[in-house]
C-alpha cells in the first residue's frame, strides 16, 4: 500500500481508547488498531476479548486502521469508516489528551477457496497462499491461509464495493515447488484475476501447481571438487539455495524454469559465476523446461583475494563503518562491516581492480568513495590469490546541524534535506527532521553542495510544503553552493512555506496575489503574460500584471535582484514540483 518508516512507542502523550466490533455489534479480538502520524509512523495495539484497546501516541495528527487477522471474516476499515487510507479521518490530538469510545465497527467481508494438489492429484499441505488487492478498492487488503491435510485454503475478509467485484491476485509458497501463481503461471502478470463482492464467497476448485525444474552439476576448485559450498540457482525472478555434497555436487529442486543462473561461494575462494567467471555475463544455462532434470556441468572456483583494511582516523568504536567494494564495472558489489578496531576485510574476490564505497558518517567521517591523493576513487589492485593488507586514515566529515519550519515557525516534521555535491560521481547525502523540525546531515566531504529542503504529502489533504534551496529560495536557479570543512558542523535553518493545496506555490504568496489557495491554479495564466501561475512564482513577478510589452516579458520588475530580468534566461528550465516533490 505505502512505505511504514519506523515504531515508535511512547510513554507519555495523547491517549486513544476504544472498541472494535463486527456488524453484528460483536466484540473483534486480536485486531490491530494502528495510528499512523502524517509521516506513516505508528504506533499499534491489539484488541482484546472483549473488542477493546488502548494506545499511547506524542500529540499530533492521526489516522487510526483496524487490521482483523488472517482467520477473521472482518473486512479491514480506516476510521471511521473508510477503505483507504487518506480517506481516513484525522484525529488532531494535543499532548496528554485522551480520547475515549473511538470506535470500528467492521463490515463481514469476501471469501476465496480453493484446495492445492500436485501433478499427480495428491494434496500440498502447508502451502502458503496469499492474496493481495489488485485494483484501488481492494489494494488495501492483504491476508494469508495455510493449506491443511487436504490441500484446502480459505481467504477471509477480503474488501469490495458491495455492488462493484474487487480483484485479487493470488500467490502460492510452498516446499518443494517454485513460487506461483494460479493459473498456472510462474508470471504474476499472466496470472487471472479473482472477483468477488463484499460478502460473496468465490471457489476456485482444485488447482494443480507447477513443479518447476531440477538443476544440478558440481563445484570444483584447483584441488577439484569442493564439498559445503553453498549454490544459488536463479531463474525467473526467483532464487533456490543448495549446500554442495562430500563430491562437491549439487541438487537444486523447484527452479522456475527458463534461462538459469547459478553462481556460488566457499570459504577461501571465490564467488564465481556460471560457468566460472567473476561477475553475471550473458551466458546462461538453457534448455531448462517445466518438469526437466538439467545436469549444468561444472561451475568453477578460484582461490579467493581478500582486502583487509585497518582504517583509522577517526577514533573510538569504528563497528559501525561499512564498505562496498565494487569491481570494475560496478556491476558486482562485496560488503563487509568493519570490527570495533577499525579492521575491513572484503573476501571471496577474484584478482582484478576494485573500488571502495566507505560509510563513517556516523562514526565522524564521510559517506564517499575512498579517495587517491588526486581527488579520485582510489583502485586497489588484487592479484589471484592475494590477499592484501593496507592501513588507511579516514578522513573526517562534516555536519549541517538544521531546523526546519513552515512560515508559520511549526516544525516541518519529516521534511528531508538533501545535500547534492558538485562532483558527478559523488552521492546525494540526506537526512529527515524529526517531530521538533531538526536534523543532522552527516559525511560532507569538505567539497561544495547545493542543499535542498522538501517534503511530500502522502494524501492531498495532508498539510503541504514548498521545496526550496539554501539560503530560502523557491528557484532551484538561486540556489547558494555550501562548503562544510571537515569536522565542521554548520548550523542553518530553512523556511518551507505551506502549499495546502499542493500545487508548488506558497499559499500566503497566493493569498496575497489573489490566487485560489483552495486548488491546484499553477498552470493557469493570470494575467495571460504567457507564463503560468507557477513560473511567475518562482521568477518572483506578479501574476495579475501583465508586462505592457512583450520585451523581456518581467512587466515592473525592473530588473531588481532576483526579479524576472535577471532569470528571463530560466524560463524554460523551471521545474515543477507537486505535492512537495521535484
């Protein structure tokens, strides 16, 4: 449906308790009531025997969901009564405030039956089969069943339209068959659709799975077979792990069948690739079809490289610094986590040249690659067999320390700035303010960087914010370069102005110039000066006075600082942003 962020859990705050009931007026046990903040955090509570709950949140803005479990035939509700999420009503609750008899009253929902067997009729017991939502009614909903004795499985408390069929799609986990779909197909694309309506029970029969295909050869080595080896066989979007054998042979059962892959990894060699090489080619096993014993030949094994780093620099526990070493291509990455000490070992790699990705932001440094003396990835080069031991100093990170507020000096809570360095082949670094509006940006490389503030709204109804770029500006175009020395920490604070209806523009400039801060009027024109609503915006013209000539289209501007005269040549890189995006 949407991205949770994280749990929180709070001992002091507002305080909502209530009940949960079927239609009947029946208690519900073991529903999860769920309040979700504006950012999707949330906090969760369980209902009892007797349909009660009880949850502790900081104050806010809430929209509460009662989640039956997988055997209950209650279809799930957002409060009071709604299906989706930003439907859902918003509880706006002050700290210490206490909200009592807030109550769910679930709607009996639709059943899916069936019964799983194999080629040969024989029922598949313990077989998970999952339905998820296929259209915007139903998307919300997700349960589970377990096959019994005799293959049956029966979904509960799927959500519809009472008069308008919701669509299903199923998917079948079981051992010893590939992950499916009815149909029966391995494509979740191919397979069919269930309708049912809210209340109907639809049964589906029996319905024999797919077997997939078996693989299997061996993994050898310089000193031939390897035994323990772990191999993974993939195929059609799905991955089958095996152990080699005392022989150093291999079985791989329920593989999708279709092109294969398989690539493995022993303690002191390499990890290889299918039929022996240090990275994924074209190459692929073929002639693998529905029902077939595939014998691969041999995949082969190198003696492995390693990389083992002692990084200093930074001081204290360095357990949390990380690393991706990634080959030439980048098209393999190996990562490791370094020891409280500073030790990074990279193994399993074949010779060849490899650079290193260094997380220790946390830790005081830098989230960048590790760098040569002229600025550059520095390439460490293995031979076949090495293993290669060098001590490195990390260098020190900065930090922006930063507030963020709407103009109206509330906290922008969960608002994201984003540092864009000036090197191409650097990485955005980012950080997300908490509920008081601060946050630390962590790992600057002491190079230049354009910030950038933004926040989304998840529904259209949520509160909305402007994007904009350090030192205020609305126009990415003004934006100022920012330079943190390393172990500096710069502090700043940034004002995103509201933007209720989510159409990029400030609702106070709209109000101010006459515009409708009720919708979305960004791509109206007017004054029919030829630009829109929102490029007058961020040119910082009027959009109710157009210019009397059509020469430099900027009106009484008059070239001041920032105004249309000075941007003339920006217009048609402006970009727009919706719903506090870029």
């Amino acid at each position: 449906m949407f991205a949770l962020t994280f749990f929180f859990t709070s001992a002091f705050g507002a305080e909502l308790e209530g009940v949960v009931h079927d239609a009947s007026g029946a208690p519900l046990a073991g529903v999860r009531v769920v309040a979700y903040d504006e950012r999707l955090n949330y906090a969760v509570a369980t209902t009892t025997s007797s349909g009660r709950y009880s949850l502790t949140v900081p104050a806010g803005r809430y929209r509460l969901r009662a989640v039956p479990p997988d055997e209950s035939p209650s279809a799930q509700r957002f409060w009071p009564d709604a299906w989706s999420f930003c439907d859902g009503e918003i509880l706006t609750l002050t700290e210490d405030e206490r909200r009592e008899e807030i109550t769910f009253s679930l709607v009996e929902g639709g059943v899916i039956r069936g019964a799983l067997v194999d080629d040969d009729g024989a029922p598949v017991v313990g077989a998970t089969v999952r339905c998820v939502g296929d259209d915007a009614r139903s998307a919300y909903t997700s349960r589970e069943a377990v096959s019994d004795e005799a293959g049956a499985f029966t979904l509960r408390g799927l959500d519809a339209d009472p008069t308008i069929a919701a669509d299903y799609a199923l998917r079948v986990e079981a051992e010893g068959f590939p992950n499916q779909y009815p149909g029966p197909t391995y494509d979740e694309a191919e397979s069919p659709r269930v309708s049912l309506s809210l209340g109907e029970t639809v049964d589906l029969g029996a319905l024999t799975l797919l077997s997939g295909l078996t693989l299997s050869g061996v993994v050898e080595g310089p000193d031939g077979p390897i035994p323990d080896a772990t191999v993974w066989a993939y195929a059609e979007g799905q991955v089958v792990s095996t152990i080699t054998d005392a022989e150093g042979r291999y079985v791989a059962a329920a593989v999708p069948p279709g092109p294969a892959l398989t690539w493995a990894s022993a303690s002191g060699y390499a990890r290889s690739y299918w039929p022996g090489q240090d990275r994924p080619a074209d190459a692929r096993i073929e002639g693998a079809e529905e029902g077939a014993t595939l014998d691969a030949g041999a995949l082969w094994l190198p003696r492995e490289s390693a990389l083992v780093l002692s990084l200093s620099g930074l001081g204290g526990d360095l357990s949390g610094i990380t690393g991706l070493l990634y080959n030439d291509t980048r098209t393999v990455g190996v990562g490791a986590q370094a020891d409280s000490d500073g030790t990074l070992r990279l193994e399993g790699l074949w010779g060849g040249d490899y650079t290193l990705y260094v997380y220790a932001e946390d830790e005081g440094g830098q989230a960048d690659w590790l760098r040569d003396g002229s600025g550059d990835p520095q390439v460490f080069t293995l031979s076949d067999g090495e293993e290669l031991a060098e001590d490195l100093t990390l260098p020190r990170g900065g930090a922006i320390e930063a507030t963020l507020t709407d103009d109206g000096g509330a906290p922008a809570y969960g608002a994201e700035l984003w540092a864009y360095p000036e090197d191409p082949d650097g990485l955005p670094l980012v950080a997300e303010a908490d509920a008081e509006g601060q946050l630390t940006l962590r790992g600057l490389d002491g190079g230049r960087v354009r910030l950038e503030a933004r926040r989304s709204a998840f529904c259209p109804n949520d509160p909305g914010l402007v994007t904009v770029w350090w030192p205020g500006e609305v126009n990415d175009a003004r934006a100022s370069w920012v330079t943190v020395a390393p172990g500096e920490v710069m502090t700043l604070s940034l004002t995103l102005p509201r933007d209720d209806d989510h159409d990029g523009m400030s609702d106070a400039w709209e109000d101010t110039n006459g515009l409708d801060v009720g919708r979305d009027d960004g791509d109206e024109d007017a004054d029919n000066d030829g630009f829109t609503n929102l490029d007058e915006y961020l040119l910082g013209t009027d959009p109710r006075s157009a210019p009397p000539t059509d020469t430099g289209r900027c009106g009484g501007c008059g070239g001041e600082p920032g105004g249309a005269a000075a941007l003339v040549g920006v217009g048609l890189t402006l970009r727009r942003r919706r719903r506090g995006g870029t």
